[in-house]
C-alpha cells in the first residue's frame, strides 16, 4: 500500500459517531435537524464524516442526545491502562 493510499484512506476514517450514537438511539438525522435548527443536509454531511460540526454545536448535540460530548468523538489511539 503506497503513501498517499494509505493517507487517503487515513482521513477518510470516522472522526465523529454522530451516525452511530443517532442510531444506539433510534434517532434519525431529520429528527436531530429540527431539534438543532440545522438544515438536514448539514447534519448529513457531519454523519457522514464530510464535514466536521464545530465544538460548540458538538456539545449541542450531546446535550440534545443526553450523552457526554466526548461519546461523539471517534479516538484516534487506542488507550491500554
């Protein structure tokens, strides 16, 4: 696997779990929309990792779905206590 595959790949990865956290909860992303005042194709773009929320609308989120900000928040090492 060259460089720049693996690059690409790399930032192509999950970097939020709005999607997933949407669907623990039976949620949906037109549901979540109306409940931010965002248009559906915004949330759409966070759920699918083409755009990344800001932090502020992160903790919005988190308190809408009643969970700790950092639940949205994909880790990026694995960490071994």
């Amino acid at each position: 696997m060259n460089r720049f595959y693996r690059y690409i790949k790399k930032k192509m990865e999950a970097t939020n779990r709005i999607k997933a956290v949407l669907a623990e909860k039976r949620l949906t992303s037109k549901w979540l929309s109306l409940r931010l005042g965002k248009s559906e194709n915004t949330i759409s773009r966070w759920c699918s990792n083409k755009v990344q929320p800001t932090l502020d609308n992160l903790y919005e989120v988190a308190e809408i779905l009643d969970i700790e900000v950092r639940c949205l928040i994909a880790p990026t090492k694995q960490t071994t206590f």
